[in-house]
C-alpha cells in the first residue's frame, strides 16, 4: 500500500513535466523523495527479534 502511493506521487510528477507544469512536477518528485526516505527509515528503525 505505501509503495503504491509513493508510485501514484512519481506517476503524478511524471504527468505533470507532460503537460508543462514544472513547479507541480517539482513539489510531486520532492514529496515522493520525503515519503521514500520516511517509509526507509520507519522500516530501518524496526528492531527484528531474532531467536538463536
């Protein structure tokens, strides 16, 4: 589901260079890099319960 989203904000950004909208295209690539890099660091901060 996350990933789906963050694809839409890519597919939006990449719609919006289409049709000439370059400060749409940038606000979408930047939003897309923040929602990236916050689901990165939400699962690099899990911590994993290993059983030896």
């Amino acid at each position: 589901m996350d990933f789906s989203a963050i694809f839409l904000v890519f597919a939006a950004s990449m719609w919006a260079v289409w049709r000439r909208r370059e400060g749409f295209a940038l606000a979408f690539v930047f939003l897309g890099m923040v929602l990236t890099i916050a689901l990165y660091l939400h699962h690099a901060t899990e911590s994993l319960p290993l059983s030896f």
